[in-house]
C-alpha cells in the first residue's frame, strides 16, 4: 500500500509542476516529496525527474510512468464510482402486507 501512496505523490508532483507545489497541496513538507520521489527512483532503479538547484523536468522514463499512473488511478476511481452507484440502488425483497377485501 505504500507504494499508492507515494504513486500519488509522484503524480501530485507532475501536476503542480514541482515538489514545493505539490507540498502545498498534499499538506507535506518540500523534503517528504522529494525524499518519496527518490525512494520510488531508488525502488525502480531509474530517475524520473532532471533536477538541478533551478529547475526540474521528467525524464522519458518519468512522462511513461506517469502516464501508467493515471491510467491505473482513473481505472482505481472508476471502480470506486461503480461501487459508489451500487450503494444508492435499491436493493432485496420488498414484501407488502395488505388486507385481502
């Protein structure tokens, strides 16, 4: 389930278009980004991001990962609104009692 997790950050990054932005919308800390981005680099043994002190851009490997994310991300809220739906339909036997006349 880790792993979720910092799939989610990774794409949080990718959208707000850095670690310090991505941050702010998670409610982490600049370093909890980069620190979750470098644990996924290290796990796939590849970089998806060019850092430098100014600047950061994704690698060819960063843009395919990223695109396998959201496409596993919107198949996860797809199920989710699926299930959600079930919820609110009707559901069982309905029995009526009513006097015979």
């Amino acid at each position: 389930m880790e792993h979720l997790k910092d799939v989610s950050v990774f794409v949080e990054a990718v959208d707000a278009g850095g670690f310090s932005a991505a941050a702010k919308r998670l409610n982490l800390t600049r370093s909890a980004v980069a620190k979750t981005i470098a644990r996924m680099e290290t796990r796939l043994k590849v970089r998806l991001f060019h850092r430098t002190t100014r600047s950061q851009g994704m690698t060819e490997e960063g843009r395919y990962f990223y695109e396998r994310c959201l496409r596993a991300i919107e198949e996860i809220r797809a199920g989710e609104a699926e299930l959600e739906s079930g919820r609110r339909d009707v559901r069982g036997k309905l029995r009526v009692t009513m006097p015979v006349i």
